[in-house]
C-alpha cells in the first residue's frame, strides 16, 4: 500500500470572478466567492480593489451554500 502527500488533482479551469488589488506592485487577489466583504481590501497591502475574471480550477467554498 502507497501513500501520497498530494491533495486531490485540481478540476478543470472556470471564469472565476476575483478580486485585484489595483495597486502595480502589489499581485494580491481573492476569489469573489471566498471574500467576506462586498468590498475587500487587499489582504497583503491593505489597497483598494476591483473585479476581474480569471480561468482557475474550480472550487466549492462550503461555508458560503
């Protein structure tokens, strides 16, 4: 028997709704679905945000059903 350290492969990418910080030195971002806020601040630099879309792998955020 084998064991593995490695989580579950991811599944496949999605339009992903993200927040980014606006800031050109600063690469912080969130998933829209694993925010807390309507309107978040960055949560590396503290700077003000905005909505993008990106192709990452799709995840289920269980607290927010």
């Amino acid at each position: 028997m084998a064991f593995s350290r490695k989580g579950p492969e991811p599944g496949p990418d999605v339009e992903t709704n993200v927040w980014t910080c606006k800031k050109e030195d600063c690469n912080g971002w969130i998933r829209e679905n694993f925010s807390f806020d309507k309107e978040p601040d960055c949560p590396f630099c503290k700077g003000e945000m905005e909505k993008e879309v990106r192709m990452l792998p799709e995840l289920e955020n269980e607290v927010r059903r």
